[in-house]
C-alpha cells in the first residue's frame, strides 16, 4: 500500500498502530534512546496512510513514549521496566515482560493466572509465544491460562472523558478492545490445540466486580509481577475521526515489579507469590462469574 496515502486513518486503525509500536517499546524491540523507524517505513509495514502513522505517533507522544523533533524523528523515552525485588535474581530493572513470559513458557507445563484491566497485553504475548511454538523453539505439553477481567457492567472510572463524564463511547471502546483480544486470545490458544502442537489447552475467563487498580502475573505458581495502573489525563481518538481528552490508564508503560518465590517461606518473594495465588484462588472461586 502507498504510504503516502491519506484517508484510511480512522480512530481504529490509529489505535492499532499506536498498540503495536507500545508493544515493541515495552518489550525492548525498540529501546529506550532508540528511534522509530521513518513514518513511510511504518505506513507501508502496517498499511496505512501515513496520516494514520502522524496520529498514532501523536498519541505516543502525549502519553510520554516518544519525543520528535522536525528532521530527527522519533526517539524512545519510556518503556515498560521490571524491578525484581528478590536480591539473587538475575534479572534487572531493564528486564521486560515478553522474555519473563517466554522463559516460562519454556517449561513442559504452563500455568498463567492473569487479574487485568482489558486482556490486550495478554494476547499480544501469548501470540509471540504460539510463533515460538509453531517454530519448534519451545514445546510445551500443557498451557493453563486464567483470567479474571472487571464486570462489563461496573462503573468505570476510567477511561472517562473529561469535559463529559458520562459520554459512553470511552466505555463502549474499553469493552470492545477487551472483546477484541479476548476473542484472538481464545482462538490462537484453541489453533495450538487443534493443530497438535500442544497437547492439553485450557483457557478459562471469568469476570469479577472489582477495576482493577493494578495488573497481577502469576507464572508456574513460581513468580509474580504486579505494576499499578497509573491514571493520566491524555487524548483519546475515536472513529470519526474525533479527539477526546479523557482520564485513562496505560498498563504497558507501568513498572512491573517482579517477584520469585525461593527456598525460604518467609522470603519476601516467597510470601508475595504465595499470597497473590491464594488472593487469586479465592477471588476466582468466590467472586468470579
């Protein structure tokens, strides 16, 4: 497609774009003090205008991801780090969710437990985990995934526009972000099974009436990673197209801190894994539907 079209920019294909360049920023494919590649490269990559990339990469901007300066491009200033909080782990604060997931995936059986806002993050890394596995790099035997996601309908209070609180669309695009995901999500993880590639496949969603203030991993009841939802004031971009200021919440660019459960119970990885697991157990068992 000819990048230097215009046109083909609704609000939908801005926020699929402005999503996929979070994603790599989060995961270190474009690090921080790196540049993006040029707006042309990145209209014919995802097929669109580059008027599309123009607003993609000004929702970037107003949300602290990037800088751009006429003639320079654009340059990373954030991504999403890992704090580990346990003193023998390897891992740094540079560390990033993606290979966190991956070497958990690396295990012959799989367990995941996930408490989030929207299932977006989720399904962008077990998609990079399913070409993995399709690519003979990893062969897990068993993948158990559950998810609990707030109650469709609870009062959120955010995303919410500024000036008109209760205009529904913000809410309406929430829930079909979340749909959206949650559908690829289900589909790539039933492909694995099919297709014979993982044995034994189980994905159960259940919704509970809590927002969540923070996102929570809990991986092979080994490790756990919690960051809080930070709330910001940022320009949201709808269909139409047309710009909403709104309160919203950004999980990609929130610090995750990282948790390994060891040898000694009294640890503090140790006791926050374990807690977390028990407070998930419960909250799925008694409050999920």
């Amino acid at each position: 497609m000819d990048g230097a079209r215009t046109g083909d920019g609704g609000g939908r294909e801005v926020w699929r774009v402005a999503e996929a360049l979070r994603a790599r920023m989060a995961d270190g494919a474009y690090p921080l003090g790196g540049q993006l590649p040029a707006q042309r490269e990145l209209a014919h990559e995802f097929g669109v205008s580059r008027d599309t990339v123009q607003r993609a990469l000004k929702d970037l901007i107003a949300e602290g991801w990037i800088e751009s300066r006429q003639g320079s491009g654009s340059r990373v200033i954030k991504t999403q780090r890992v704090q580990s909080l346990t003193p023998k782990s390897p891992r740094s604060a540079r560390t990033a969710l993606g290979p966190i997931i991956g070497r958990a995936f690396e295990q012959p059986e799989v367990t995941l437990d996930v408490y989030t806002l929207t299932s977006e993050t989720l399904d962008t890394h077990i998609r990079l985990q399913a070409e993995r596995i399709r690519a003979r790099e990893i062969a897990p035997q068993s993948i158990a995934v559950r998810m609990l996601l707030p109650s469709e309908d609870l009062d959120f209070p955010f995303p919410r526009a500024v000036d008109h609180p209760d205009d529904p669309r913000l809410r309406e695009r929430l829930l079909a972000i979340t749909g959206r995901h949650t559908s690829s999500l289900r589909n790539v993880l039933e492909a694995l099974r099919v297709e014979g590639l993982v044995p034994s496949v189980d994905l159960e969603i259940r919704h509970v009436p809590l927002v969540p203030p923070y996102k929570l991993y809990l991986l092979n009841g080994a490790e756990a990673l919690q960051g809080f939802y930070e709330v910001l004031e940022r320009p949201i971009v709808l269909d139409g197209p047309e710009e909403v200021v709104a309160l919203d919440v950004l999980g990609l660019g929130a610090t995750l801190i990282h948790y390994l459960r060891d040898d000694d119970p009294d640890s503090t990885g140790s006791v926050f894994v374990t807690s977390s697991q028990a407070w998930f157990d419960s909250v799925l068992s008694l409050l999920a539907k």
